[in-house]
C-alpha cells in the first residue's frame, strides 16, 4: 500500500479500530497466545538511517507511591533499516531468525528480562481503557553498541543526538 505523505510512520496491523491491545499480546492470553510481541510495519524512514531502534513503554503506568513513571515493556536496538517491519511473536526468537533480523538486539524490560512482556489487563471490558502502550520508533544515524544488560535508560541515553526521526504508535489496555 502507497503511502502519499513522507512521514515516517509505525503501524500495526492488529490494532482494531478501538486501538485495543488483543489479548493475545498481554501477559493474560492463553498458552501459546499469550505474551506475543505484535506485528509492526514502519514506513517512510529518514534518509541517512543507519539502524532503528523500537522502546515500547506504558506510559501511564503509576509508582505506588506517587508519581506515573513510564514502564517499559520492550527495547530492540540494531534494526536494520531494510527491514519493513517485524512479525508477530519475533521476540525471543531473533537467535533462530537469521539474515536481516540476526542483528537485532533485545534489551532489558522493566522485569528486568530481554525481549517482550505484555501488559495485564486492567479492565472488565465494561469500562474504556485505562492505559496507553506507546511504540516509539526511533530512526538512528548509527548503529548502536550496546553492551549485554541494557536498559530503556540506557539506549534513550547513548541515542542522545542521534535521532533522525521518531514515530509512534499507541494501543490502550
């Protein structure tokens, strides 16, 4: 599908027009359905990119004793600007996926593990969803390295001058 505007732009073909996150990629699916990374489609990179690199967050996540402090859910560093996208339940397997995905690094969540780890759900259905799960695509001017144990605090840091473009999407849970 043609775009007809140069924005840079994340999508995901899984989004509903509600923009809910389907149960399948939260930590309440069932068996294999459960705790999928989403599928994601980028479009329109910057001229210049040299890698790409993905932080997914709850950006309404709430500290118990105060403050809301974003919770990260996902951090990819070293996507290669060829790729298109990637494909649903890519986390954890970029080790049996070679070619353009076998650079790919995932980093450490909020529980302190690689790769992708969905949200609980925090609704019955009956009320409107309580919180947004932001993608943000970063289009980097070099490629990242990294270290093995690495954060969200960590790539948004050493990224730090680098960013060529940022685009996002967000999902609600």
């Amino acid at each position: 599908m043609a775009n007809t505007t140069e924005e840079f732009r994340l999508i995901s073909p899984t989004i509903d027009h509600n923009r809910r996150l389907p149960r399948k990629y939260t930590g309440d699916g069932q068996g294999a359905k459960k705790n999928l990374s989403r599928p994601l489609e980028w479009y329109n990179i910057p001229a210049g990119t040299k890698s790409l690199a993905l932080v997914v967050q709850d950006i309404d996540a709430s500290d118990p004793d105060g403050p809301i402090v974003p919770w990260t859910h996902w951090v990819v560093a070293n996507i290669r600007p060829s790729l298109k996208g990637l494909p649903e339940g890519f986390s954890g397997k970029e080790e049996e996926v070679d070619g353009e995905y076998g650079e790919i690094k995932e980093r450490n969540n909020d529980w302190k593990v690689p790769g992708w780890r969905g949200p609980k759900l925090l609704t019955t259905g009956h009320h409107p969803p309580g919180h947004r799960l932001e993608f943000k695509l970063y289009a980097l001017d070099e490629e990242l390295h990294l270290g093995r144990k690495v954060t969200k605090e960590k790539v948004l840091d050493v990224i730090e001058g680098h960013v060529l473009g940022e685009a996002v999407l967000l999902a609600y849970f």
